[in-house]
C-alpha cells in the first residue's frame, strides 16, 4: 500500500482523556480511534494487525478441528434465565440491555456458552456426534464500571471463544491439556511467548480451578507470581496453602518473584452445569440420556493486541514483532519516488508486504512517523543511498543500519 | 472437510415459525440457526458462504482504491444529535438503545456516516488528503417492527458499507459513476448479476434520485418495473411521470413489465450534510474552508445470501453459485471410505475445496443431504462406479451424470 494512499495520520498528541500507553500509541499512530472509553474503532493498520492475531489463532485451531461459526449479539432471556446468568446484578451489572419495539427484553451477548448450548442441541442426539470443538470471533459487549486500560479491557471487544463438547470428564481433560498446548503456540507465533506463562488461577463455578495465560506486562491489572526457571506460576490472588497442597508446590524449592501482568487467555472447564440447565444431552451405547461435557477457551484479540504495543515498544513508538505487523516493510522514499516504486513493486511480486511512504514530506517526520508505525524492517531510498549502492536497511528494533544492494533486499528480507 | 466432523445436521422441517423461503432452506441445510426473528447464528457452512461473498466485495472495492477498517456498534448521543438522527421516533423507531451502568444513554449503531465523518475529522485537513475511499464489513443493528423474511430482513446483520469523501460534487459524481460498475462486477460475480437491475428510485434527503440495485425474487418486499431488453428499471414507487421527464423515458419506447424484487444494494449521494453537521472540512489550494463532499453505498451480505438461496433453489434444496458456494466439490462415499479419501486427498491437494461425506449412512439419505445443501459438484463413489470405471459425476443444477476416471476428475472439474 501506498502511504498516499492511506487516510491515516499520525498525530503528536493523544486525546487528553486517554491515560492507557497502548491506546495513545495506537490512536497516535493511526491505528485505532476512540469512540468512547472502552470502545475503539480499528482504522485501516489496525484492522491489518487484527486480522493477522486471528488467522494465526484460526490456524491453530483448525489443526485441532475447531470448526468456525459466528453466534449472535442480540439474545432472548429464556436460555439465560435457565443458568442464572440474566440478572440485573450479574457481576457487577456486566449485561448492557435493550429491547425491541414491542417491548421484548434483550441483551447483548457478553459470553455466548449459553446460545452455543442451546444451538446444539438441535445437532447434538448420540455419542457418534462428539466431540465437537466450535468457536468463533464475535464481539463481546461488557458494560465495565471503568474501562481506562485502552485496549486492555474493553465494554466492546472482540473475542474468539471456543467451546469443546465431549462425551465425559475424561475425554474433555485430554481436550483441555491440548489446548495447553495450542495456547502456548498461539503465544509463541505472536510473540509473547518468552513472558507469557500458564497460571493457576481460581476455577469459578465448576472446577476448584483453571488456568489462565498470563503476559508480563506493566500496564497489566493482574500480579503474577512466578518462578521463571521451572516456569511455575500462580495469580496473587490465589497464592495459598491451597493451592501449595493441591499442586504438590513446596515453597521453598521455588525462587518465586511477583510482577505485574495481563490474563491474555483463559480456559476452563465448565461440566455438566449448561448442558444440564439447558438440556443438552446424548444417548450413550446403552441407550441411556447423558448431559455434554463441557470446556471454554477464550482469547481478547484486541487485549493481545494492547499487551504487544505495551511491551514491545520504546520513546518513539511501536516495535511489532513480524507476525502480527501491519506490513512487513516501510519503504521511505526520500525524493526518489520512481526508484522506490520499482523496489515496491519488486517486494510486492515477492508477496513480500510493503507500505511505500511516497508522500510529500519532510524526512525527519518520515522517519518519525516510521518509528510510531513500528513496522519490523524500514528501508530508505535516497539520492545519499543510491549513491553508496542500494538502500539504507533498518530493522526498527536495532540502531545500526547498512547500505545494501536492491538485488540483495529479498534474500535479506528472507533471512 | 469430512462431514463427519461437521456437526451440523441436516433437518426435514424448518421451525414452525419460520415462514420464509430462505431461512427455511439455510436452517434445514445447517447453514444457520434462528436465534430470533431477524437475528440468526451463522453454523460454519454458513459462515464459509458468507466469507465467500464478503471476499467477492472486498477484492472489488481494494481494487478501486478502498480502504477497509471496522467501526463501533455502540455510539455516543453527541455526534448524531448534530444530524438529528438521534431521534426516539427516526424511522419508526429503528435504534436499539442501551446505557453503561452510569446512566450514559448509548445506541446500536443502524448506519454510520456520522461515527465515520467524526473520525475523518481527524485525518482530513488538506485538499491533499481527498478523495478517500473507506468501507468496512460490521453489524447492523435495525430495530424493525416486523422481520419475517429470514436473511432478506435482519435486526442484526452484516452490511458492507462504503463512503466516499470527495472535494466536491464532480468529483465525487465520478466515483459514484464508477461505482455503478462496481456493482455490476460484484453482483455478476456473485451469479445474480443477470437478474440484477440497476434501478431509478427515491433519493432520500440528500439528492432528488439514488440508485439501488434489485434483483428479480418473488420474496423480495419491492416492486421492480422494467424493461429487460433495454435494461432500465425504475421502482415502482418512483415510476411517475416525474422520472419520465428527468430520465427522459418516452414510455412508448420501452416494454415495462412488473416483477417482485429485492434491493441488494444501494448508492447515496449524501452531499455535504454531514460534513457540515459534524464539521469536516478542508482548505483548499486558496486556503478556504469547504465541506467535504460524500456518498455512501452499501451492501447487505446476509440478505445477497438471502436472495441466492430464494432464487437458486428448487424442491429438493439449494443450489449454490460456485463463487460463494460452502465447497466446490461434495464428495459421497456409499461404502468407499478407503477410495473416496484418496480422492478427498488429491482434491484438497489440488486445492480444490471438497466436502467428503464419510459418515456412517444411507445411500439415500447422503443424495438427500447433498440435494439440500446445495454444492455445485456431486461426485460418487460406490462400488457400481468402480465397477463402470471411476466416480459418478453429477452437477447440482443438472439431471443427468456420467461416470468419469479418477484421472480425469481434476481437468473435469477445471471446466
């Protein structure tokens, strides 16, 4: 894409009202725009990074046959009112409500393991039919008492939640360890894998406990304690003799360390508790009625999103790691727009994707608005450039740059 | 995909209170689930025909130059209480209205030319910045009063919707000139284009005519009068002699039939109401302040979906145009497991999208399913075709088949 191109500008300043690092980042570098506190719109880079978190968590989940499907915001009462969960004082009043013309009450969706029980029920009568693994990426709309953590915690958010179905305990408990793993490689591939540890953490409801993914992160509204050698870790707040006893964890053969982070992802097991409120059961071999049993694994996207622009950045801007960029290169032209387009179409024919700076602009605010973009590789054509050989090659999150050749470029990029 | 693990399933009766067509053939076919009237789930066979569309819709508009982004269902009273949009009784009443749990009143977004010409108020300053060309895939939420026509008539459904912003009427007449074509391309290949008519109707608040594509469909809720050699088409609640002088239409000259239709798109001049409510400008090369000049044109996918399924049906089920088709190829093994995934291999490999059916059924009920469901290909594998050298080859739309050689299936399918 061509910088001319994009609407976008880049902005010195943040809104006055925006205190998270995250969002003045992303709002000062034209990747989101805030509609109200909690409520962001995703404009054209942001939009691309957003994409690119979920196709690398849709991969991993189509490896271990999740199948897509997208629920609904708009929910009646009555599956709700089944489960508990339509009261007004549910979690500090998390529904936001509304209704339709003739008065009919409705909510809007903040979780979906009710809608997505009572779906299956139409497609669920024998055990030949399980497991399933469903999930989707649908927004969620929480009605947060504060939402002043940008991308951190949103009241309308985007969420991928995926929702495994199984025949018993057992079958369900090998699902969840695998999912341990295929968290680890969603975390891994984004980039946060190195500080991203999976944490014993309160269970709710249904189990004594869960487990969360949590990212070390400044901005993050969790504490984390941890030992970074045998990569054990506990929530703050459910560091107790609990959990010591339960987990076989004697203290003292741990160099624990308390820090600061964000709940990245969540899984848990949710049992019979939906399938037997909402009557979602099987007919096992004998002929017999036996409720689903039931997991849920969620993923902000927009919160992975928030934690990567916290930690991967610096003074001047956004560092993000390749996988998730917006682009893998900035091309800045300075006054060479004709030589600069020939290599932007050369990496573009490499599939190779490239966002051309050819505005009209001075190199100083090139450079700066390069750095706050924060694309991984930067790469300046100019008349000095040109005369050493090739193109100035930088990656953004080192200082040193080199003078190359145009015909080394790909290979480079490819290292 | 193996329909095995699919785990939709096909149903002989759509819900009692499921009147329509559309809606009737999708929830029997698995493709969607009725959450409530006018809200419905997308069941990953659906979801896979409406990324297909969406596709079809985004490779156009990048083509010319659009740049997608995603804006926020809930919005603030602020920016439309400027364009007095606000109202409790606009359009009968068409906002879902929420609140966050400090009593701020929030609504659901209907449209969004005014959360869109805020933003732009950020990005625009210079008549170098113009035109843009922004568009976005995101929920609508219409709080219709009646909403029987299943996909054709959503409270919560996903439009694609464009917005132009131009330095003035001529430019922005030429942009809505191409966008005609735009279109046309689409809709042609969606496989509706035939039937598709660009039509003269009402032009709402802004200018004295707007255009709206309608494609001949006894569900649709509109009036097509027009002349299919000539190609002109006018809504019947505009036919009037008004348009005859503006259009220049000597009635004489033209066979006009009356056909039911439905309104798949539309394009809007909006001209600089907004721009002038909201406040965004640019300085021209004089340094004046002028209103930035737009327009609008959207798309419902659900309801291009909706219209499909009413038109490209017959008693036995759908019959999906292979561009949005769920998979090019259904695969049925009666018994052939071992072959037929062979054959599932070697397409996939090809890259050719093929549903196998492995599942564990009758001859007769696998044809009816695949009837239903609606896939352009139908290829079989039974020990008779083995026997008569190959696979049983049969299109959707068509009676009769042939028996093929495995080795040929692959230049067969690249027809």
């Amino acid at each position: 894409m061509k910088q001319s191109q994009l609407f976008t500008k880049t902005r010195k300043e943040a809104p006055k009202d925006e205190v998270s690092k995250n969002a003045q980042l992303l709002i000062r570098a034209g990747f989101i725009d805030k509609e109200m506190a909690g409520v962001y719109s995703f404009l054209p880079l942001g939009l691309r990074v957003l994409e690119n978190i979920k196709n690398i968590i849709r991969e991993e989940l189509n490896a271990i046959g999740g199948q897509e499907m997208k629920m609904t915001t708009l929910q009646t009462k009555d599956v709700w009112e089944k489960t508990d969960r339509w009261r007004e004082d549910l979690d500090d009043g998390i529904w936001f409500r509304t209704h339709l013309n003739n008065e009919t009450e409705l909510g809007l969706a903040f979780t979906h393991e009710e809608a997505l029980t009572k779906i299956m029920t139409d497609h669920v009568s024998s055990y030949k039919d399980l497991p399933i693994y469903a999930y989707q990426f649908q927004t969620k709309f929480r009605n947060e008492l504060r939402a002043k953590s940008g991308l951190l915690r949103g009241r309308e958010f985007l969420m991928k939640d995926l929702y495994d179905f199984s025949l018993d305990e057992k079958q369900h408990k090998e699902f969840y360890e695998k999912m341990k793993g295929v968290y680890k490689n969603i975390f891994d591939k984004l980039g946060i894998g190195d500080r991203t540890y999976l944490t014993i953490s309160n269970g709710g409801t249904f189990s004594k406990y869960s487990f969360e993914f949590q990212t070390l992160c400044d901005a993050g509204e969790d504490i984390l304690v941890y030992d970074k050698e045998k990569g054990v870790a506990v929530n703050k707040d459910d560091f107790n003799d609990d959990v010591f006893a339960d987990f076989n964890i004697n203290k003292g053969d741990y160099n624990f360390i308390e820090e600061k982070s964000a709940e990245v992802g969540d899984i848990y097991t949710l049992g019979e508790k939906y399938a037997k409120a909402i009557g979602l059961t099987y007919k096992n071999e004998k002929g017999e009625e036996i409720p689903v049993y039931m997991g849920s694994y969620g993923i902000g996207v927009p919160r992975v999103m928030a934690v990567i622009a916290e930690i991967f950045s610096d003074e001047k801007g956004i560092i993000w790691p390749e996988s998730v960029a917006p682009f893998k290169v900035h091309l800045l032209s300075l006054n060479q727009n004709e030589k600069a387009e020939e290599i932007y179409n050369k990496l573009n024919e490499e599939g190779i994707e490239v966002l051309l700076d050819d505005r009209d602009k001075k190199p100083g605010e090139k450079f700066a608005d390069s750095d706050l973009i924060g694309i991984p590789y930067r790469i300046v054509v100019s008349s000095k450039s040109l005369e050493a050989g090739g193109v100035e090659f930088k990656k953004r999150n080192l200082e040193e740059s080199e003078i190359i050749s145009v015909d080394d470029l790909i290979g480079k990029l490819s290292e």
